[in-house]
C-alpha cells in the first residue's frame, strides 16, 4: 500500500525580508522536509523566490507555478505554467495542496497571502 505525500502551498509577501522568512518559513519547511513531504510554489519575488532559493539542494520536491509561457523566477525546478491571473494560479495551487506553510505580516490581512489561507479553510 501506497501512501500518498503530502503537498505544501508555500506563500508570503513579496516584499519579504530574509530575516522574516528565516523566522516563519524555515524551521516549518524543514520539518516537511524532514517529513519527505513535497512543495508547490508561485514565482514571484519575495517569498516565493527566497523559498525556491532555500529548498534548492536540500529536496527536488518542489514545482514551481506561474503565469503565461514562463516563469519570472525559478532556481532550477520543474515548472506548471499557462495560467492567465494570479487568482487562476493561487487557486489551482491550493487545488493541488494539503498545506500551506505561509504568513501574514500584521496589517497586510487584505493580501494575496491571507487570501490563499482564506481559499484552504473553505476547501475544507
């Protein structure tokens, strides 16, 4: 019997600093690695590209998620791409996810990143 992996959503601000993504991101993404869990992610700046930057050469489990013929940022990863807005990519991101590993800076509760916890828990 298999078991299926499970799959995290990374998301965050854009405008991230390495010192905020060291402290919300880091020590969860390495649990999930530890777990041999796998990762899908956007390409774009901030989170995004500091959590493909972080995840290369410690797991190939990720796949990277973007708009139109390519992405804007990728480190090396497989890529899923052709979606026409962020909204169309963040839903099918979380469409195709178990978890999100995210998080929103106080008062940014109106951000894209807020909006995609919001779309799990009425997944759920």
């Amino acid at each position: 019997m298999t078991s299926k992996k499970v799959v995290n959503f990374i998301s965050g601000h854009i405008d991230l600093t390495q010192e905020e993504f060291d402290r919300y991101y880091c020590a969860l993404l390495d649990r999930a690695i530890d777990r041999d869990e796998c990762f899908v992610v956007g390409d774009a700046k901030g989170t995004d590209t500091l959590a493909q930057q972080y995840l290369f050469g410690r797991t190939e489990a990720v796949i990277v998620y973007h708009m139109f013929a390519s992405p804007r940022n990728n480190v090396g990863f497989p890529t899923r791409g052709g979606f026409q807005s962020d909204v169309e990519r963040d839903t099918q991101l979380t469409l195709d996810s178990e978890r999100d590993i995210a998080w929103v800076r106080r008062g940014r509760e109106r951000s894209g990143t807020q909006a995609n916890l919001d779309r799990r828990s009425k997944k759920e």
